[in-house]
C-alpha cells in the first residue's frame, strides 16, 4: 500500500536544507506498510533504496527445505538495500517488515540522476 504524504510532517527530512529538501521530496515517497510486507526478496535486481522511519524490518532468507533464518533486524533511520543497489548485485537477502511500519522509498535510477546534475556533488 503506497501513499503520499506532506514530506514536511515527517521527521526524516528534518535537518535537510532547502535545496536538498526539494530534491529528495521530488524523487521519494513515503510508503505505508503492513505487518508481514516484503520490501524485496532474495534475487530481485536492486532497483530501489529504502530507509526505516519507523517500525520494525528484518532480513532473512530461506533454505531449500523452506526453514526461515534471521539475518539482520534494521534500526530506524538505516538504509535497506544500499548495499546490492551501490554493488549491482542481486538482493542475497529478503527484507520484510515486521510491524506496521513507514519506508522512505527512492528509486536507485532517479538518486542516480541527482547526483550526476547536481553541482556540487559532482566536484
């Protein structure tokens, strides 16, 4: 279930100046999810960041007699999925989130795009 909402309301933007405000507001969303929501699974192409703003997300993955192994418990505020995304990799995990929970979602493709016009990253 994906919604968009006043960024300014939501905490995660807080400490960003203006410019950065309006940059990361035009290619990010906030999204909603439900107890049990998978973000990706193992082998999906990276193709999106996500950062926890609140809730619970885990990273597990499954073995080929389909018993769950827990890898990772994601702390609010830490990127998910930066690491296949920055490596082109494959996602060697699943993440999924484990309360209701809020995600800042950016697609790699368009964080990609901003960083090679911007200015002041490029120098």
């Amino acid at each position: 279930m994906n919604q968009r909402k006043d960024p300014m309301a939501n905490p995660c933007y807080l400490n960003l100046g203006h410019h950065s405000f309006d940059t990361l507001s035009t290619i990010s969303l906030i999204r909603q999810c439900v107890r049990g929501e998978i973000l990706f699974n193992a082998g999906d192409n990276p193709d999106t960041l996500y950062v926890l703003i609140s809730g619970n997300a885990h990273a597990f993955s499954r073995n080929h007699y389909g018993i769950v192994s827990y890898k990772h418990a994601y702390a609010i505020g830490q990127l998910i999925g930066a690491h296949a995304s920055f490596a082109n990799i494959c996602h060697p995990f699943s993440v999924k989130c484990t309360t209701a929970s809020e995600v800042l979602v950016i697609k790699f493709e368009l964080l990609e795009q901003f960083i090679l016009q911007d200015e002041t990253i490029k120098q």
